[in-house]
C-alpha cells in the first residue's frame, strides 16, 4: 500500500494526479501542502500593461478528468492555446529579469525627453531671434545701458 493510502498507484506519477485518479503525496518529507499554489502578485502586470490574474499551478491547475474533452481536436486546441499562454508568460518574465534591455530602454526614454526640451528651447531662442529682427530698440538700449554701466564701475574703481 502506497502512503497515500492506495495500493499500486505511485503518488509521484504526475499524470496519474493530474487526471484525478490519486492524490498527490502530502507526506512531510515531500514538503508539499494542501493548500494550492498560486502564482503572481497583486502588483503583476502581463506584457501588455494589463494586470495578471493569478491562478493555480503544476498539478492543481491541471483539469479533471471528467472535465478534458472527448474530442481529439479540441484538446489539441486547448493545449496549443496553453501553450500560446506560456510562450507569453516566459516572454514577459524574461523581459522582467533583462534589466539591460530595462536600463536602455530607460536611457532612450531619457534621450528622448531631453531631445522634446532642446527642440522647444531652440523654438524659444528663434522666437526671440525673430523678436529682435522686428524691434531690434529694446536690446540695443539694454546693451547701451550695460555698457554704461561697466563705464560707470570702470571709471569709479579708476578714481580710487
């Protein structure tokens, strides 16, 4: 008799527990519990920027047996759009772990932020060019007073 309590099936054959027919080892020395496990945190986005939602994993996600489709086809669809759904979960985890394709992207985001404020700097400094082609009085009369008042601090430190 096995230590789960039933005779000839071993509690470690995972397709014997994933269709149902034992139930997994919940000895100490496995360390396994009966709680099921989750994935993901509250804080888990896929890579779309939509939030995850986390679910069982390994043995407990897998269906029952009374719940697989009898039809051939379908289970092939099914386990291709599984496997379409772990291709984009080992995408997004993978895009997490690169932290220097992060750190690139980080430094084009910031080149690309300093780029918009040289752009809108230099449409100012034409603004201003232009300003003063129109009206150039104003910024002859500030250079005037400028050089009056170097003048005026030259010729005072010269007279002590």
């Amino acid at each position: 008799m096995s230590p789960n309590g039933q005779s000839g099936k071993d509690p470690d054959d995972v397709a014997a527990v994933a269709a149902g027919d034992i139930k997994p080892d919940t000895t100490p020395d496995k360390a396994r519990t009966e709680e099921p496990i989750t994935a993901g945190s509250s804080n888990d986005q896929t890579q779309d920027g939509t939030e995850a939602t986390p679910g069982p994993v390994g043995v407990d996600a897998a269906p029952a047996k009374e719940d697989l489709p009898e039809d051939q086809d379908e289970l092939r669809k099914q386990i291709e759009e599984t496997r379409a759904e772990l291709g984009d979960t080992v995408e997004a985890l993978s895009a997490k772990a690169d932290v220097k394709t992060q750190a690139k992207a980080k430094v084009d985001e910031r080149k690309e932020q300093l780029r918009d404020q040289q752009d809108q700097a230099k449409a100012k400094v034409s603004g201003y060019q232009a300003q003063v082609k129109e009206n150039p009085t104003p910024v002859a009369a500030g250079a005037g007073g400028l050089l009056a008042l170097l003048l005026l601090v030259f010729f005072w430190r010269r007279r002590d």
